[in-house]
C-alpha cells in the first residue's frame, strides 16, 4: 500500500524516521469547552508552582545540578528558572552543596511526596506506595518534619494528626475531616483518610500529639502504657497484629526498620528455649527439617515476640491487656506441648551470633519486657540507622544501594547517628558521590 | 464540552493513537477535539544507547542485602575506595502516586481542578507504581497522556483568565484571536517556557519543528483553536519521557 505523505501525522513520522527518535509520546484527549471546577483554597492544601520561566536564560552545569537535587530529594520536577534552584545554584558554585540540598529539603513537597511515600511503603505489608495514608505515616512525616531524634520513631509516646484549626472549611468554619480521637483515629483511619483525600499538605497541617492511646471496649480511650512510637500506631497493629500470632509483628519490625527479612536473620544455631508450642517439631514426620529449617526462624522470632503478649487488633481497634497475654500467643498448644507457653512479656535477644551482631550492632540489653524496650533495641542499634540510610537513599537515588556500598552506607549512617535528623540524612545521601549523577 | 463528549473526544484519541502507532495512516477524525500525536525527542534515550554497563535501573528489591541489589554507578577503585562513573545515571520515572503534584508543579496552576483530580483518579491505576523504567508501556503512557491533556487544559483555561503580562507560559499568545494570528516568534516563545518547565531545558531545534509541526495539522481556524494549538504543545511536552525522568 502506498503510504499517504500529505497527512500530516504521516509527515510527523517520517520526521521521526529521519532523525532516528523514538519513545513516541502520544498526545491525546480533549475538550471544547467548561471550566475548571475550584477547589477550594487554604493554605494548608498543597499548592504547587514554579517560578515565570526565563526563555533566554543560561543553564549552567550547576543550575542542571540544582535540578537533579531538587527532583531527588523532593519527588517532584520544578521549572529550571525556579527561584529556589536559582539560590541553590549559587551554593553549589560556592562549594556548598549540602547547603543546597538544605533547600530542597526545606520544601514541603520533601515531607508531602518523598517522605510520605516513603513511609506508605513501610506501614503495610505490600509494602506498596499506594497505601493509604495512616497515622503511621503522619507520625514518621511528623518526625522528620521537625527535627527529632529519629529513634523516637520506634520508642516516642506520640502520633502526629491535624491541627484542626488547618482544617477548617476555607480556613474557616467546621472542620473537613473528621477530627473525634475515638472515632476517627483509635478505632478507624478516618481522620487520616479525609486529610489524603482533600489533599491537605502534611508539612502545613501535622501537629504532635503527645500520648497514644488506645481503647479495648471502643468507647473509652485509655493511655498506651507500653508505647513504642510506630511500632504501636494504630496502622501498624493494625497490619500486623490482626489475627495470626503476634510473630509478623516481629518478623516486619525487623524487615522495615532494620532492612532485614526473615531470611536475612534466621538463624539455626540459636536456642529453641522460646519457640512456641504451636510449632511442629516434626514438620513432616522430620526432625531434622525442623531443626534446619523451621527453627532457624522461630529460634529467634518467637524469643522476641514475647513483646507482644498483651497486644492484639480485633474490632478494627488496638487492644491492649497489661498482664494477661493474648490468647493467640498460645493458640494450637497441642501441636507440641513440650513447646514454650508464654506467660509475660519478657524477651530475649537471641540475634546475637556473630553475623547478626555485626548486621545489627546492637547497642541495648539482651533482654526486655513489652513493646516499648523491643522498640528502644530496635532503635538504638546500627541496624537501624543503618536502614534509615537505605530506605532513604533508595527514595531519592532511585535504585537500592548495591552490596559493594554497604561501606558507604555505613559511613553516611554514622554520620547520620550524630543528630540522627532525617532531613539532614536526606542531604548526606542526596549529595553522595555514590546517588546523583553528576552528568 | 459535557462529561459523555468528553469522554468520547478521549477514547476517540486513544483509538487514534492506537492506530497511529499500529500502521501510521492518517486519521480523518474532526470531531470536536484536536486528535494529537507527537513525538518528543529524548537525548540519551535513543535507541542503544542505554547500556546496561551504564545505566542502573531503580532496583524494587527489598533493602535487605539478599535479593540482588543493583549494582550501582561506580567502581572500585585503588584501595578500595568508591569512583563514581561519570557517564552513569540511574533511570527512573514518575509513579502513579507523585506524577499529579509534578505535572501540577510543572504547569504552576498552584492546585488541580476537580476535573484534573477525576481524571487522576480514573487513570492512576494504569501509572506504575514502582518508578522503574521497565515498567512503563503502553497503557501507562496512555494514561499519562490522558493525564497530562487535563492538566494542560486547566493550565490553558488559567491563563486565558490572566493579562498576557501575567501569564507564565502564553504571554505572547491571543487566545481572542485565531489560530492564524498566532506569530511564529509566540509559538516559538511558549514551547520555549513550556520546555524549561518541565525538561529543565531548551527545547532541540528537531523538538520545536516537530511540535509546530504538530500544532499547525490542529484543524479549525476559530478562537477555540488557539486553545486547542496550546492544549497540543502543552500535552506533547508534559507527557513525553523528559518530563517524567526522575
């Protein structure tokens, strides 16, 4: 068939043929006419911009590297004659180029896109970007947004919610999302739904809350007693604590906050002492597959999931009874009897070995009682600045780093454990010779 | 333009597409949309020349150490320490959950409309989520397009509202006016700006042929055709690949 060359699109790919480009981009839709139907303004919404651009501006290397930072760190393009790469453009020609990734992670859109999403990944188990947003997730932007010690995320007695006068109906009026602790934050996500749904800016709105809560009966709010930051937000139980044994909350502790997967801890040669009565000695009719196989993950597991004896997530609420464990901690006792009952929250680290003492660096006792201390070990150790320093550079480099750079994640995490700030981790990582090209 | 026609004009583009990209025969649609297909020219992105010795593709592994984490830009060098490859850059692109605030920051309208967000809504489980660039095809690049169609038309309607001296993009166009009065220096001068907004750079000589070119094959010669001449250039630069490296 002869092709048709007076079309006009036909025009257009020959073109393309003629100067070998590719990835052809489609342009589609749209419209006649309508108009824009107005959200509603308030300046705790995100409101997103970029300066008038500069058609006969120059773009130097250092502007074109301002860029890359700015889009690393944040999550989101800006036009290349923003003001903002403008002052970051002079510090990196002033040899400054922390300070200028300073810039980039003073905007909202670090806290409203590249931490958020981060945290999305880590409060469930799909570990998917699309989660919703939680108070788990306020709580994690919350913290970095201002300044404390990330530890506090594993061992602090707080959420972060709205500041209700933020989240009035165009600044004014009644509020837009539902605001009732009990109703909306203990016993559902509500008030957090309503925030991502009106696309309220998490950086403009968050305010801390000092001490969770929680409420076994759904009508009366009681203290958390043993609270260790994230690991006790609703989301969190909620995720982990629903139905099963108590164990994923173990195995995803280890998994989010200190980057290791079960496989990547387990541990055969450990003591059984602790391994619960619902776990067959005899998987199979062999004990040997037990010994080898199943006990290299419940040796040490099920010695730290004695934390979790009195918590459970039932009714779409955390449940919380201080000194009656749980009935699922014992659940299929029959299986091998001989097995460990528990009877308390006293646990044990037995991740203690050589190569999980080194991956872990451990700076806490062997042993504690509840939630709260299991969070304080977690937090404490290298493991988990370490991980802070992975999870962060696979967010704003793009690609997680490779075996060959666990040196220098090392090296930035100790670094990192001096204030331990995210913000400032977000920059030694962002200006890494190791994250951004320099092309 | 009501929601039924407006979808329609949608599914009627991605139809076109479809054929565009099936056998390149040219499409007769004059319905009441402008049918828009162009191509926007990627440097480093051609044809061979992602290397896989080069480039390092984001990795979705967990951070766990055991699954084959990427191998990264650099090299060792004498006493072990870390060069990094000068030539290597990690490619990665937009996901479902941070394009809607780029393209809104690209096009500066501050908020998206209602509008925007539905279409945003209806389109965002096509994105992928993970940013890796082999995970895009063909329906996340139709949705992307369908996407960014949207917000270019809020940003038209934005500044056709505005003094020409107060627009960030389409100072220099008369949106009373028709699609012949449009000079040559002002279409060059909004590609211009709509290229430093969301390429973070000039456009290529071939680029700005190429989108003119696409925007004078835009039928109609009414003042709603200047809208629809901007739609065009505005749509072919916010949903084509530079705008969604990351």
């Amino acid at each position: 068939m002869k092709k048709r060359t007076d079309a006009p699109t036909d025009r257009l790919f020959e073109k393309i043929g003629k100067i070998g480009m590719v990835l052809p981009v489609a342009a589609a839709s749209l419209l006649s006419t309508g108009s824009v139907a107005q959200v509603a303004g308030s300046p705790a919404k995100m409101t997103l911009g970029s300066a008038m651009p500069d058609p006969n501006g120059e773009i130097t290397a250092d502007r074109q590297r301002a860029y890359r930072l700015f889009k690393a760190i944040t999550g989101i393009a800006i036009a290349i004659d923003d003001s903002r790469l403008a002052q970051m453009e002079s510090l990196i020609a002033a040899g400054n180029e922390k300070g200028a990734a300073a810039i980039a992670t003073s905007d909202p859109s670090f806290y409203d896109v590249q931490l958020r999403d981060l945290a999305r990944k880590m409060s469930v188990r799909e570990e998917s970007v699309t989660a919703p947003l939680s108070d788990f997730v306020a709580t994690f932007v919350g913290v970095a947004r201002d300044g404390l010690d990330a530890r506090e995320l594993l061992s602090g007695n707080f959420i972060y919610r709205a500041d209700i006068a933020k989240v009035l109906v165009n600044g004014q009026g009644q509020p837009e999302v539902r605001n009732d602790t009990l109703a909306d934050i203990v016993n559902s996500n509500n008030h957090y739904a309503d925030l991502q749904a009106r696309s309220y800016s998490l950086y403009s709105v968050l305010v801390r809350e000092n001490g969770q809560q929680y409420s076994n009966d759904g009508e009366t709010l009681q203290p958390m007693t043993d609270a260790a930051g994230l690991i006790t937000t609703r989301q969190w139980i909620r995720e982990h604590a629903d139905a099963g044994t108590n164990r994923r909350l173990v195995e995803f502790s280890f998994r989010q906050f200190m980057c290791a997967p079960m496989e990547a801890w387990m541990d055969a040669s450990r003591p059984d002492d602790f391994v619960g009565r619902d776990v067959d000695r005899f998987p199979g009719g062999s004990h040997e597959k037990y010994q080898v196989t199943c006990k290299a993950c419940h040796t040490q597991m099920d010695a730290f999931r004695q934390a979790f004896a009195y918590v459970n997530f039932a009714g779409g609420r955390t449940r919380l009874t201080p000194g009656q464990v749980v009935g699922k901690m014992n659940r299929n006792s029959n299986m091998f009897p001989s097995g460990y009952s528990t009877t308390n929250d006293r646990w044990v680290n037995y991740a203690t070995a050589p190569r999980n003492a080194d991956q872990f660096g451990w700076r806490g006792p062997a042993s504690g009682s509840g939630m709260a201390d299991f969070g304080r070990l977690l937090a404490n150790s290298k493991g988990f600045s370490r991980c802070m320093t992975k999870r962060v550079f696979a967010s704003i480099c793009k690609r997680a780093p490779g075996p060959a750079e666990e040196a220098a994640i090392r090296v930035i995490a100790d670094q990192f454990e001096g204030d331990y700030k995210l913000k400032g981790l977000a920059e030694t990582v962002a200006v890494s010779p190791i994250c951004i090209s320099r092309e | 333009m009501n929601e039924r026609s407006r979808r329609n004009a949608q599914n009627m583009g991605n139809l076109a597409m479809r054929k565009l990209m099936k056998n390149r025969k040219f499409m007769t649609q004059t319905v009441t949309v402008a049918l828009l297909a162009v191509v926007a020219t990627f440097q480093a992105c051609g044809p061979g020349q992602l290397n896989k010795n080069q480039y390092a593709s984001l990795d979705g592994n967990a951070l766990d150490g055991v699954n084959g984490a990427n191998s990264g830009s650099f090299i060792i060098g004498p006493g072990g320490a870390m060069v990094p490859v000068e030539s290597t850059k990690t490619v990665a692109v937009s996901y479902s959950e941070n394009i809607l605030e780029s393209l809104i920051t690209i096009i500066g309208t501050g908020q998206p409309s209602q509008r925007v967000r539905d279409s945003y809504n209806r389109e965002r489980t096509k994105i992928a989520e993970s940013g890796k660039a082999e995970a895009v095809n063909a329906p996340m690049w139709m949705a992307i397009t369908n996407l960014s169609g949207e917000v270019c038309w809020d940003l038209v309607l934005a500044e056709k509202a505005l003094a020409a001296g107060s627009r960030r993009i389409f100072g220099q166009i008369n949106f009373a006016g028709n699609p012949a009065q449009i000079t040559d220096a002002a279409r060059n001068d909004a590609i211009r700006r709509l290229a430093r907004s969301a390429w973070a750079r000039n456009e290529t000589p071939e680029e700005l042929a190429l989108i003119k070119s696409g925007m004078a094959s835009v039928p109609g010669t009414a003042a709603a055709d200047v809208d629809r001449q901007m739609l065009f250039a505005c749509t072919t630069i916010l949903a084509s690949l530079d705008s969604h490296d990351r």
